[in-house]
C-alpha cells in the first residue's frame, strides 16, 4: 500500500481545523475519514500484479542517450491505471524516470525512457516499481517487477574522427600510388601498360612477350600481416588521467588501431592481460570494430600486478611468424615488479610498439609557486618524470619502439605509427 500526496494534504487540514475550533473533534474527524476513505481506495485499487512488464536490451556507446523502452499488459479483469517508475542505478540517467498508465483489461502500452550511462560496461537494472490507484486518488497498491534489463554501454571511440585522415594515408600507400620496385614488406599486385619514364627494371619480359607489348610490374605494401594489441589491464591501469582511467586511452588506441587494420588487410588480434590473460579476440570474418567494442566494455582495471611474462607468453602462443605487437601501458616504478624488462627480450622475433598515455597533471606539478609543499610536488613529479625517461631509454635499447602522447593524441599517434611501419615493411 501507497498513500498519495492528495491523502497527505487532507490529512494536513486537520490542524488548521484544530486550531479554529480549539479542540481535538474535529481533528478527529478528518483524519478517520481520510484514513476511511484511503482504505477503501486501496481496496478498490486493482492488483499491480495483475500487470506484466517486459523490457528489450539495450546497446549503446558512453557519452550518447539511447531511449529504453518498457512495455506493461494488463491481464487482469478490470481497468488498471497508476504509475510506473524504471529502475537503474544511479550511474543511468533516466528522463523522464517515471509515466502514467490507464489500461482497460488486455490493452498494452509502451512508454520510451532515455537513458544516459556515465560508465561503459554491462549494467544490470532494477526492478520496474508499479503502482495502482484507487477511484478517489488517495491510496493504492504497488509491486515491483524483477524482469532485470541489460544496458550494454560500449566505448565511446571518440578517436574514429582520426580515421578519415588515416585511411587517406592509406589509400596513397597502397591503391593511388603503386610502386615499381620490390622490396622488403611489398607484395605483387598487377601488370600495367609501360609509360615512358617507368623504370626497365620493373618490367615483365615473359608477360611483355606473352601479350606483345611492354608490361611492368606494380607493387603494394604487403597485406595479411599480424597486429596483437595487448592492453594492460593490472594496477597501472587504473590511475585516473583526468576524468578517465588510463585504460581508456588504451581501449580508444585498440579500437582506432582495429579499424585501421580492417581497411588496411591486417589482422588484429587482442589480448587484455593483468596477473591473467582476461580476454581475447582473435580476428575473423564476422569481427568487426563494433563486436571489439562490446567484449572490450567490461574490461576495467584490476588491483593486480600486470605478470608481462605471462603476457609475452600469451603473444608467442598467439601467433607463431613475426608480428607488430602494441603494449598500451604506464612507464613507472609498478611495471618493473612485472618483469617488462625481462618480457621484452622474450619478443625480439616481433616488432614492439610500446604506448604510453601521458599525464598533463605531473609536467604542471613541476612547477614551484614558493611554498613548500609544492616543491615536495615538484620535487616528487620530476622523479616520476625520470623514472620514466629511463624505463623509456632502456625499453629502446631492447629493441622496443615507445610512443608518449596525451590520452587524446595517444590514438592518432600510435596509428600514425603503425602506417609509418607498415610503409617501410617492418611489420
């Protein structure tokens, strides 16, 4: 049972009358026949679990508003009409969170909520509260309906307005502009008519024979070659780089990297690590970046410590012939009790990209405004931005290739990376 705003405000008038009349009878009164009649109301109220609900999944992607929809029935015998209130946590906004119904028996109704998410991820609702009034408005009957719904909130992949650009580049790599001469990291792709100025050592002398007029040889850089983006989903992961965590630099580059190599002919494969291998995506013919997205949404950082020679182990049981492999990670002080180090070595048969999303927060810190405490700030900030330069310095020395940018340009310049190896045919 549920009393209404208009049984309160009755109820209310009995100390206006209480004090006219200086007495407690009328006061008396009121409330017995407010109480009287919220009691009938509630008996004349229909049962709320006569009403069945149902509500779809939803899909989206963070930072977007997707309308849920719920559909109730009336499958009692008598009209039915109150209110219904949608349950998500709080981390969904829901607008408007609540709608009136008036069924007659067997009719249906389907109200549109829109919802907000503030976190990707898989998010469970809760229950759909229902409520039927009584004829005078007063009191009624409520149930709440435990058909939990599922929100799908996938990345936001603000980094696809750098893929317009990219595919560009790519496009003048591979399909404008054909090369003559072979090389390392090109592969044949057709036969063309001689032009003056072409180079003779391109030519086809038993197709030119073959056909009677002079053909030459047109290259392109290779296609098929093996991506391995391996996210780090340990400790490190989960310090916050402005309102984000730093894994979502690292799923943003995953993702812009995975659409870059579906149009490029590459295959992507992609592994989120931490003291165990938490997912794995190898590519296939239905892989597209959105099934990326989605069994990248529940992803988020551990408090493990990131084992990188569990990780290496994981790339080599991947794939057997040489590869690219992107590490997205932090350069500090926790990624040496992990054994980067020592998991670099382990990969020498491929070439390793490490990616690393800077904080704008600690270069400010090294500024001193004449107080103590921020030189202990300046102080502490210079030594992280040391040890990171360091663990850099000695990374390259291994062989390793690392990319430093701002969560926002952490996407572009990886991918810009990428297309620079691809080119010279180091992939």
């Amino acid at each position: 049972m549920f009393l209404t705003t208009r049984s309160t405000i009755l109820a209310a008038l009995a100390v206006p009358a209480g004090m006219i009349e200086g007495g407690w009878l009328w006061p008396a009164i009121i409330i017995a026949v407010v109480a009287i009649l919220s009691g009938l109301d509630w008996v004349l109220a229909g049962s709320a679990a006569n009403i069945s609900s149902e509500r779809p999944p939803v899909t989206m992607r963070l930072g977007t508003s997707h309308p849920s929809r719920a559909t109730i029935t009336n499958r009692g015998r008598r009209p039915l009409a109150g209110a219904v209130r949608h349950g998500w946590p709080p981390s969904v906004r829901v607008t408007p969170p609540t709608f009136e119904y008036a069924l007659e028996p067997g009719a249906s109704t389907t109200h549109s909520a829109l919802l907000t998410p503030t976190r990707r991820g898989t998010i469970t609702s809760g229950p759909l509260v229902i409520r039927t009034r009584g004829p005078f408005g007063l009191a009624g009957r409520q149930t709440s309906r435990y058909d939990e719904a599922q929100l799908t909130v996938l990345p936001e992949f603000r980094s696809r307005r750098y893929l317009p650009s990219r595919i560009a580049r790519l496009r003048e790599m591979e399909g404008r502009s054909l090369l003559l001469v072979s090389g390392e990291g090109t592969e044949f792709d057709s036969l063309r008519d001689y032009v003056r100025g072409d180079d003779v050592r391109a030519i086809d002398w038993r197709s030119s024979a073959r056909r009677g007029q002079t053909l030459v040889k047109t290259w392109r850089p290779e296609r098929d070659r093996r991506i391995i983006a391996l996210l780090d989903c340990g400790r490190s992961a989960s310090m916050r780089i402005g309102d984000e965590p730093r894994i979502d630099s690292g799923i943003e580059t995953t993702l812009l990297l995975a659409a870059l190599a579906e149009r490029s002919g590459d295959r992507l494969h992609v592994l989120a690590h931490d003291d165990r291998l938490r997912v794995r995506v190898d590519p296939g013919r239905r892989q597209t970046t959105h099934a990326l997205a989605a069994a990248l949404a529940d992803i988020h950082p551990s408090l493990a410590q990131t084992d990188w020679i569990g990780a290496a182990g994981a790339v080599r049981r991947t794939v057997s012939n040489r590869a690219l492999v992107v590490i997205t990670t932090a350069l500090d002080s926790g990624v040496v009790p992990g054994g980067l180090l020592e998991a670099i070595p382990l990969l020498r048969r491929h070439t390793v990209l490490i990616a690393v999303a800077e904080d704008p927060t600690l270069q400010a810190m090294t500024e001193i405004d004449g107080t103590s405490a921020s030189a202990y700030e300046a102080a502490a900030a210079h030594r992280a931005l040391l040890e990171e330069k360091a663990l850099a310095e000695h990374l390259a020395r291994l062989g390793a290739h690392v990319v430093f940018a701002t969560p926002e340009a952490l996407p572009a310049k990886v991918a810009d990376a990428y297309l620079d190896l691809k080119e010279a045919g180091r992939l």
